[in-house]
C-alpha cells in the first residue's frame, strides 16, 4: 500500500499532542521506536503509566496513535 502525502506531519504533529495530554494528566507517555503503516499512514504504540503510582495503566500490548489520544481524551475516572 502507497504512503499518504502529509501523513509524517500528521504522524509529528498527534506524537506531540499525545505527550502534552499525558503531561497534563500526571501520565507518562511511552511510544515505541517503530513506526508501524497500516492503512498506508505510519503509526506507533503507545503505553502510559502513573507519574504517581508509578505503574502501568493501559493495555500490554499498547494502544495505537488513535486509541491513545481518545484514551487521553476521555481522562482517567477518578477514585
């Protein structure tokens, strides 16, 4: 499958909104070296873990680029 024209800064762009969300929730954001291409566009895992706690809170397998920023988006329920 061909690359998509813009999809680097786009893939640039979401890296950096995805770190400062997790900064803003006290989260550690963990990407993976790798640039994975599905559908054509690069993407990476992501994994975040409590500042606080000092654990890790999502999945093992880590989330791709748009299921960590709708993670983030959504926030963590507080307790």
């Amino acid at each position: 499958m061909a690359k998509k024209k813009g999809a680097g800064k786009e893939f640039t762009k979401l890296g950096r909104e995805i770190h400062k969300m997790a900064n803003k929730q006290d989260l550690i954001a963990i990407p993976n070296r790798l640039k994975l291409f599905i559908h054509g566009k690069p993407t990476r895992r992501w994994w975040f873990a409590d500042t606080k706690k000092e654990v890790l809170i999502s999945a093992e397998y880590g989330l791709v680029d748009a299921e960590a920023f709708e993670f983030l988006k959504r926030g963590l329920k507080k307790q």
